[in-house]
C-alpha cells in the first residue's frame, strides 16, 4: 500500500488521528467524513492513537485477503490491530509519539456489491464497514455467537450516534440476506 496521503478525523482533545488513504477509482470516496466517523468510534470507546483508514480496489482487496486471511477472492472490510489492544485504551506516552491502533483497509466496489442485500445503501454500507473495522482494531470479534451479538449491538449503537443521528433506517441490515 501506498504512504497514506490526507490526515483527517482528529478528535477534539488530540486523542485519536485516523489517516485517510484512498488508493481506488470505483466509488466516489468523502475522506473526511469516514475519517471523522472512524474517530467518533474509537473516541466512543475510549480509544488513543492513530488508526490508517485505507480504501482499496478489488485487485489489492483480493491480494490482502488472500494473503492475511487465506481466502480467496475480496472482502468487504479488513482490519490489522497494531500496538496491542490494551495499549489502546492507556493515556498516551509523555513523549506526544502516536501509539498505532492499527489499520482498516475497506473495499468500496465489493461494498456497491454487497449494500442491496445487507446495509441496504451504499452510504450506510460504507458507515458499517468503517465502524466494523475500528471495532475490530479494539479487540471485537464475531466468532462466537456471545461475541457477535455484543459486536453487532455496539454497531448499531454507535451508527445511531456518530452515522444516522437517531436510529436505524427501515431497510438497515447487519446480516446479509442471501
């Protein structure tokens, strides 16, 4: 991946910096906001440091994906925790350096693909995607039943507050349907 290029999404007490990188053509792409709700999301829960919100094209979705997570073809979203989960949540060093929260890395065309039958738009696929990967930089997971159902309520929770400003439209899904 390429050196991230627009710094965004700073919170008001300098806790958290996400670093927007946007390396694809296929979707129009609002650095600003995604960085902004990505750090409205780590702020939520308490979070310190600097996170990489990078946006890719299939081909390096698929070479990621194949590479980190042994499957084959591209994923909606994937996210690389750095500097440990604990460290996320300790005040940040005396020497100002960042602590490194990890990077997310979202797919904007296999979102497109996947918006009718999950979140239901592309807007609202994209804000999913963005506060999925955060939560998954903390710590969250959805392997078990337990630890989907917390995740997915927290996703809910936070959309709520920092993406629609009030509850979920009608047609928002955080299952896929098909």
């Amino acid at each position: 991946m390429a050196d991230p290029v627009s710094p965004t999404g700073v919170d008001t007490a300098r806790r958290v910096t996400v670093v927007v990188d946007d390396q694809q053509t296929g979707v129009a792409i609002d650095a600003t906001r995604w960085a902004d709700l990505a750090a409205a999301t780590l702020t939520s829960e308490g979070a310190r440091g600097e996170l990489t919100l990078t946006f890719v094209d299939l081909d390096e979705m698929t070479e990621l994906n194949t590479e980190h997570m042994g499957s084959h073809g591209p994923t909606d979203v994937l996210s690389f925790p750095l500097d440990g989960v604990d460290d996320a949540f300790e005040p940040l060093a005396a020497s100002g350096a960042p602590r490194l929260l990890g990077d997310v890395v979202v797919c904007p065309d296999v979102a497109r693909r996947n918006a009718p039958d999950h979140a239901g738009t592309l807007d609202d696929e994209l804000a999913l995607l963005v506060v999925h990967g955060c939560l998954h930089v903390l710590g969250y997971d959805h392997a078990e039943p337990d630890e989907t159902r917390i995740m997915r309520a927290r996703e809910l929770e936070l959309l709520s507050a920092h993406h629609w400003g009030g509850p979920a439209p009608a047609g928002f899904r955080q299952e896929h349907t098909s």
